[in-house]
C-alpha cells in the first residue's frame, strides 16, 4: 500500500501584499506554512529587497561595504547599481542620516532624497526612518508626501509614533510597516491600533523584529512562527498581514561577520562567513514566515534566492 504522507488543513490565509508601481511585486497570499505547497496554495516568492541608504555606509564591514564602492556614496547611484547591476526585486531606503546622532539630517533633506531615488528607478521602493522614534515621526510624514502614487511601503510605525506614520501612510496610499519588539501580544496588539485608525489591515506588513543567526534567532523565529500560526489555524485576521524579516542591519553588526581572519584564524574566511551568515539568518526567517526580506550582500542573496528556487520546485 501507498504512503500517504499526513496533511494539515488550514482556515486561514496571509493577506497579499502588492507594492511599486511601474514595476510592481507581489508578496503574501498563502494559506499553509512556508513552502507546504503540498498543504495549500503559495501563489506568491518571498521577496527580497536591497538595502540602501541615504548616507555612505562608514559602519558596515568592509566585506558588504566593497561590493558598492563607487556609488555608496550617492543613493541615487546606488539604487540604480541594485536595479540595474543586481537585478534588484525591491529597494529599501534606510534614512539613518536623519538621526539625532548621526548627520541629523531634516525631513526636507529626506524628502528630497526619496524623491530623487524614485525618480531614478522603477522597482518597488521600501522607505525606513533612521529607527528614533521622534525623529522618524516628522521624516516619514515628509517621505510618504513625496513619495505618493508610487505605492511605497513606510516604516517603522512603533508604539510611540504610529498615529503619524500611520495618518501619513494612509493619506499617500501606501503600505506600513508595523513594527514591535519580540512579542506577539505586543504585535498584535500595534496592529489592532493600526486598523482603529482606519488603516486597512491588508495593508500592513509586520515586523516582529529580526535577530542575528546566534544572537537570539530561536526566540525570533518562535515569535514569528507563532504570528503565522494564529494567522492559518486561527484564522486571526490581525494576525494575517504578511512578515519582514529586517535581516542585514542585524547580521553585519555581529562579531561573526567583523572579527578579522587575523584575529579568529579557527573562524575561517571572513568573506565567506559573513555571507553564510546573512544567508542562514534569512533563510530562517523564510522558514519561520517571513514573506519580505532587506538584506545587504548579493552573493547572500543569491544563496537565498537558490534555496527558494529548490523549495518550491
């Protein structure tokens, strides 16, 4: 007799998700965990966005630092590399020159870059604050205004400024990251505040936080999994916007993608290390249910398209 291999049914289904305008992209839309496609129906990839930003990028590696030079140092520049030179999906614009402790730069500033980016490509574009809280309430505000019709998504909406973030995401027609720390109660309960201000939930994307492979990565993809199992099983609507997994800021600030071979020589190649480590972060998240991915590398990302590839053949 046949081996039938057991199936779960579920009565839920990820909201899905489409962003850009020229030249859109869709994520979301499952109804069974990642990549059961022998449970449901997947009509969507998981997508992955290339992280930029609107001031050079001094604090990263020199691993991942070396693969822009020559146009890191114009965000313009270094958008049009992604989309053009690493076939970018997606763009994620992190505004960190607008942070207090950074060059403090004023939501005009932001705003203009934004809108210089946009005009540059046609991808999808991901705009990020600088992640203060204050700070990101007046820049965002700015940023969703430049950038409307374009179909964007916005972020990070926190606890202590959702309400104008949230106002500005939905005045522009855009989509909003909800972002809490590590918790699902925490998670749900943003996104229940989001959707009373009359932001459309299928609009949201959420962000439960991400951590780096050994630095808390069992604690986030428990956290993660349990947001998409209340989402199928459950059918808990708050619960059913798509996931991001935020994975390079995370993964190269570790010791494990700086420590210089010199220094761990028992730790091998750091080239090689640091990229295996932004991919098995990722490919964490994926399996834990994440939908969008912000990563950094492009030999990382290749890795991890590869493994999407494989899975859903």
């Amino acid at each position: 007799m046949a081996y039938t291999a057991p199936k779960e049914s579920y009565s839920g289904k990820v909201f899905e998700v489409t962003i850009g305008a020229e030249r859109p992209v869709t994520f979301g839309g499952e109804n069974c965990l990642p990549f059961h496609s022998f449970e449901g129906s997947i009509p969507h990839r998981p997508v992955i966005a290339y992280e930029i930003q609107d001031v050079p990028p001094d604090d990263w590696p020199e691993t991942v630092k070396a693969v822009y030079n020559g146009v890191s140092n114009d965000p313009v520049s270094w958008a049009r590399f992604c989309e053009e030179k690493l076939n970018a999906k997606a763009i994620a614009l992190r505004l960190i020159g607008t942070h207090p402790d950074r060059e403090n730069r004023s939501s005009e500033e932001a705003r203009k870059v934004v809108s210089d980016v946009l005009s540059a490509i046609k991808v999808p574009l991901i705009i990020l604050g600088s992640n203060h809280v204050e700070k990101d309430s007046e820049v965002l505000v700015a940023c969703a205004e430049a950038a409307k019709d374009k179909n964007c998504i916005i972020g990070k909406a926190q606890e202590g400024n959702y309400k104008t973030i949230t106002a500005a995401a939905m005045a522009h027609a855009h989509k909003l990251i909800a972002m809490s720390e590590l918790d699902i109660n925490l998670s749900k309960q943003l996104n229940i505040l989001i959707t009373q201000m009359g932001f459309p939930k299928e609009r949201l994307i959420t962000d439960p936080m991400c951590s780096a492979l050994g630095y808390g990565i069992e604690y986030t993809y428990s956290v993660m999994e349990r947001i998409r199992l209340a989402a199928l099983t459950q059918n808990d609507q708050v619960m059913q916007p798509p996931m991001l997994g935020d994975v390079g800021t995370y993964v190269w600030k570790v010791k494990e993608t700086q420590a210089s071979e010199e220094e761990l020589p028992q730790w091998g190649s750091l080239k090689e290390r640091s990229i295996a480590w932004e991919a098995v972060t990722a490919v964490a998240m994926l399996m834990a249910g994440a939908e969008l991915l912000i990563m950094r590398h492009p030999e990382a990302v290749q890795a991890v398209e590869k493994f999407i590839d494989e899975l859903i053949e």
